[in-house]
C-alpha cells in the first residue's frame, strides 16, 4: 500500500448551491464520490477506505438530509489523524434569493418538507455546525458553472500538472475529424514521406519515417513550439476545471506525419510526468 496520505473532501452546503455539480468534477477528477453517505456508516467507510489503496482521493457529500447527525461531524473527523488524512470540508452556500430562484426555476423539491422560505431557513439552521468546520465557504451566487469549476480546482491544488489526464492522437485528414477533441493541429505542412518510394508503406513509428521528417528544419521547430505551447496550455485548463484533454494531430492519411508528431508529442509529456496516453487512430487503414 501506497504510504502518500489520501485526500478526504466533505463537499457539502446549502440544497440548490451546486453540490451536484461540485460531485461530478470531482469525480471527473477521479475521486471516488459518494453522496449523502449515512453519518451512521462513517467509520464503517473510513474503515473500507484504509483497506483499499484504490481509495486514495475520496469526495463525501453531506447535506441536510442528515438532520440532527450533522452535529456529530466535528467528533467523526476527529477521529481520523493528519498523518492519514489530508481533510478539507467545502461549503457551497448561496443567497436565499438565488436559492428560491433556482428551486423555482428547476421545479426541483427542496429536500425538507416544507415551503420554500420555511424549508431554506430551517436548512441553514440545520447546518450550522458544519458550516462552523468549513475550511473554505464558495458563494454560488453570481456563479457560472465554469466559474465554480475553476474556485474548486484552485482548492484542490489542482495546478500540479500530473492531475490531468491526456490523450494525445493521430488520424488522417481524408478519413475525417475526430469527434471529441479540445485541440486540433493539422501537419500536412510538414514533409511528405508518402512520396519516398522506401517509405511509403512504412509509418510514423518507424524510425527511418521518423528520421527523414526530423532531418528537416521546421519539422524540428514546431516540434519543440508545440510541445511549448501544450505545456503552456495544461495549466490553464486546470484552472478552469479540466481534468481530460484530447490533443490531435492529423495529416493527409494519418500514417506517417501526424503518428510520429503525436508519439512524439507523448513522449515528451510523459518526460514531464505527466499522465499521457497515445492513440494511431488510422494507421492500419
């Protein structure tokens, strides 16, 4: 088992403040989400967790649904040691006018059986104790969904580049674009091997492709600008909440240029330890 210490999230707060949507990224984010966990069945989990090195970044939403257990939380997290546990409790909270708003508008029914205004009061009363343990309250208020997602990542230290997972891809233009991509580079302006006669049949894995489109000039310089540029790039979308990016590169029939520049494109990512995949999508076309 893995000695680094796991990270515990309470993401919890008001009903209608976005802790669905705090659930879901952290999930694309890889942790192992569970919402509305009975506080009954903590230290049933917290045991399942030690026991389970694929357990290591764990995200509990806890609400209202809990009632009057919610007072037992400062003695549940009391009872997990710093040494084992990296714990941060995140508070998503609202105005009460944005809170009606949103009910009104998603027709949703707020989880305590009574009206509106009655329900929202009784909520924020409810929750108090655990709004007393926040390490950092977010105001959803004025928020758009991008916007909480870049409050959440900057919480989570998410700027380390290693969190995100890439995928890095070949294809050829004449078959047609990839679906789902955030990043597209066409290299048809590099050197063609398809018109060397010994290199015709041959692909972008093979190391004489490889040699003859790195004998060239700019073959060298925009490898060493884009991969740059991709390092430049991972940062910012981290900031913004991205925890998947797609990177794919194409050239005519997606067999020599496009495969080579992608491998080494990943290659290079994985020197920076970064969690970088490769994918030839035409090459046995």
């Amino acid at each position: 088992m893995s000695n680094e210490k796991r990270r515990l999230f309470i993401i919890t707060g008001m009903s209608g403040a976005g802790k669905s949507q705090a659930l879901k990224m952290f999930g694309d984010l890889g942790f192992y989400c569970v919402d509305n966990l009975p506080l009954a069945l903590f230290k049933d989990f917290i045991n399942y967790v030690r026991h389970n090195d694929a357990t290591r970044d764990i995200a509990l939403g806890i609400d209202v649904r809990e009632g009057d257990r919610l007072k037992e939380m400062p003695d549940l997290l009391a009872t997990l040691t710093h040494d084992e546990f990296t714990i941060k409790v995140i508070f998503l909270d609202a105005s009460d006018e944005c809170l009606i708003r949103r009910f009104s508008e998603t027709k949703h029914k707020h989880p305590v059986h009574k009206k509106l205004v009655a329900a929202i009061a009784h909520e924020r009363q409810v929750m108090s104790p655990i709004l007393k343990l926040a390490n950092d309250i977010i105001d959803t208020s004025g928020l758009k969904l991008g916007e909480l997602k870049e409050k959440l990542s900057s919480l989570l230290s998410l700027k380390r580049m290693g969190d995100m997972q890439i995928s890095v891809m070949s294809f050829g233009f004449k078959y047609g674009l990839p679906k789902e991509c955030d990043i597209v580079m066409d290299v048809r302006f590099l050197p063609n091997p398809f018109y060397v006669p010994e290199l015709k049949e041959k692909t972008g894995l093979d190391r004489e492709v490889q040699e003859y489109i790195m004998s060239f000039k700019q073959s060298r310089e925009f490898a060493e600008k884009f991969a740059d540029l991709i390092k430049y790039l991972i940062p910012q979308y981290i900031k913004e909440g991205k925890s998947y990016l797609t990177i794919a590169m194409g050239c005519t029939g997606g067999k020599h240029r496009s495969v080579f520049m992608a491998h080494k494109l990943a290659e290079y990512l994985n020197k920076l330890k970064l969690s970088a995949s490769e994918f030839h999508r035409d090459i046995e076309v």
